[in-house]
C-alpha cells in the first residue's frame, strides 16, 4: 500500500468504503456508514497506508453528530435522571470499578507501565483520554492503540447487537438523503462551527460533540429554533469519524503493542461483559430496554455510540445523558485511578 500515491490511496478508501458501507447499509446493519470506513481504514492503516484526516475535519464531523444529538436531547429526560439517581449513580461507580479492575489486571499481567494500562483501559472518550495520557507518565502512542482496538471491538459488537434486538423490521424506513434545505440548515452550520471552535478554544474534553449537542439541544428545547442535519451531512461525517479511527491502526503502533495484544484483547473483552452484566442490571430497575441500556453502558467512545444509538430504536437522549456523565467522571477520577493502578499492580507484580 505504501508504493502507491496518495492520489490512489484515496480513491482506493473512498471506493471500498462507499462499496462496504452499501453492503452493510443493505442488511440494515446499525452504524453502517460508520463500520464500512472503519474497517476499510484499518486494513489500510495496517497495509502502510499514508492518508490521514486532518484533525479539523475530525472535530468538524464530531460537532455535525453534536448537532444530531441536540436534535434528540430534550429536558424531559432530567427528571427520570434526578429521580433514579441513585441508580444512575451507582451505574457510574460500578462502571468506573470496571475499568479500574480492566486496567489494574492488564498491567499486573503484562508488562505494560501503570499509566499506560490505567488510561488504555478508561471507557472514556477515546480522543480525550488519549489526550490527557501523555500528561501523567503515559506512552501515547500504546494508549491510543487499546483506546482505538476497543472503540473497533464496541462499535462492531454493538451493532451486531442492535441489528439482533431490531429484527427484520428494524431500519427499513426509507432515508431521504437530500431534503430541501431550509433557513435551519444554516443555523445548523452556525452552531456546529461555534461549538467546534468553542470545544477547542476551552479545551473540552469531546467539547467539540458535548457543546454542539447542548446548544442545538437549548434552542430546540426552548422552541427558539430547530435544527436540520440532513442524512448526507451525516453519512460523510460517520465517514471521517471512521477513518480517523481505522488509519490510526499503524503497522509500526501494531508491532510495538503486539508483545501484549492478547492481554489487550481479553481486558477488552472483559470489559465489555462486565458493562453488559451493568446494562442487564439497570433494565431491572429502570423503565428502559435492554438496547438503550446496552448502549448507554457501553465502553465505546462517545461519537461512536453516538451514530450506533441514531440508527437503532433506543433511547439515545438517555444514552447519550449516561455516557456524558460517565465521561465527565472518568475524567475527574482518571489521574487517581492511574496513580493507584501504577502504584499496587506493579507492586504486586513484582
């Protein structure tokens, strides 16, 4: 793949993509314009492959699925928030434990540093944990290979999962791809550009998804405005968000993490039961589905889940509620748990 140009490099992951994300689209497979970039950009991340997506159209694609989600979010999903907060929050505790456990026995049995195993293992956003890595003693580099091989793991298993709970009859409603375009479309790409570069100006952490999200969520829920993101702006956003994660799968990251890659695998893997045991739990206290809490507990990164839960019949303002706060979680507790696991998994390792 490396002795070809960039010219056809591109054409190569723009035809395999639209080709394997048709096919997938065709049996109605959630996050199907998602799955077919994805794994079409690892394959060529893997094989060599030199085009990359510029980081700004990474954040513009997530501000475009912020808008998305603000179009969902409502305040109506407050109050079953307050009211069964102790759920909620017991859900948070026992997910955060579940990554401390994921992390603490990845290192104990590798010979991954602390730091590394700790934030690897976080269920965060991808994107944030891989930035704050490098500030507390993290190789980055392996960091962001455990974050991105989990987010491939949960994003095919959750909607292989969610085309299993939608049956034959789920996603069938016909698309329409180019809607007429209204004076809220514009006001769609006002808020996408504003929020982005607010994201990135404070530095957010998804920021430039969760503000996006809040304001198109704030104008909606006042009837101030509405917010039009038509299918096609969609599709080519679930296409960057895809191939930033597939082409960050390098040979030469793949050779310097294949020493552990098993133990990364099983703590993957592990993980994912442990928050799908977490989702069965909260369907029996809650008024939710098994897919909507799936997905709501789900170690996946938060766009991801984000464009998984938009084509499943769940309830993504609930999803999206429990993964914000989880994030914001994690990322309050992430330094605390990194010390701890770098402190007692290597203690008694050795």
């Amino acid at each position: 793949m490396a002795h070809l140009s960039l010219r056809q490099q591109w054409t190569i992951l723009l035809i395999a993509s639209l080709i394997l994300g048709i096919i997938f689209q065709l049996f109605h497979l959630p996050a199907a314009l998602l799955l077919g970039p994805m794994i079409v950009g690892t394959v060529m991340g893997l094989s060599g492959a030199a085009v990359r997506i510029d980081k700004r159209f990474f954040v513009l694609a997530q501000a475009v699925l912020g808008c998305m989600i603000g179009q969902t979010l409502s305040p109506a999903i407050l109050p079953p928030l307050l009211q069964d907060w102790p759920v909620v929050m017991a859900v948070l505790a026992l997910t955060l434990a579940a990554s401390g456990l994921s992390g603490f026995l990845l290192v104990r049995f590798s010979n991954l540093p602390g730091p590394t195993g700790a934030w690897g293992s976080s269920p965060g956003g991808a994107s944030a944990m891989v930035a704050m890595a490098g500030d507390f003693g993290a190789d980055v580099r392996l960091v962001a290979f455990m974050q991105y091989l989990r987010v491939l793991f949960v994003a095919t298993a959750a909607a292989v999962v969610a085309r299993i709970g939608l049956g034959n009859g789920g996603g069938s409603a016909d698309l329409v791809w180019f809607p007429a375009l209204h004076s809220s479309f514009a006001l769609t790409l006002v808020v996408m550009v504003v929020g982005a570069w607010l994201g990135q100006k404070l530095r957010i952490p998804s920021g430039a998804l969760l503000l996006p999200a809040l304001i198109g969520a704030t104008l909606q829920g006042t009837g101030v405005a509405t917010l039009q993101v038509p299918e096609w702006l969609l599709a080519l956003a679930y296409a960057l968000i895809g191939w930033s994660v597939g082409l960050r799968f390098t040979r030469p990251i793949f050779l310097l993490a294949l020493r552990t890659l098993p133990q990364m695998v099983v703590s993957i893997i592990g993980l994912m039961l442990l928050c799908g045991g977490l989702a069965w739990m909260l369907t029996r206290v809650l008024h939710v589905d098994l897919m909507t809490a799936y997905l709501a507990t789900s170690p996946g990164g938060l766009d991801t889940v984000a464009i998984i839960a938009a084509g499943s019949q769940v309830d993504i303002a609930f999803v999206m509620a429990l993964q914000t706060l989880r994030l914001f979680t994690i990322l309050l507790t992430g330094p605390a748990l990194a010390r701890f696991i770098s402190r007692y998994a290597h203690a008694r390792a050795s």
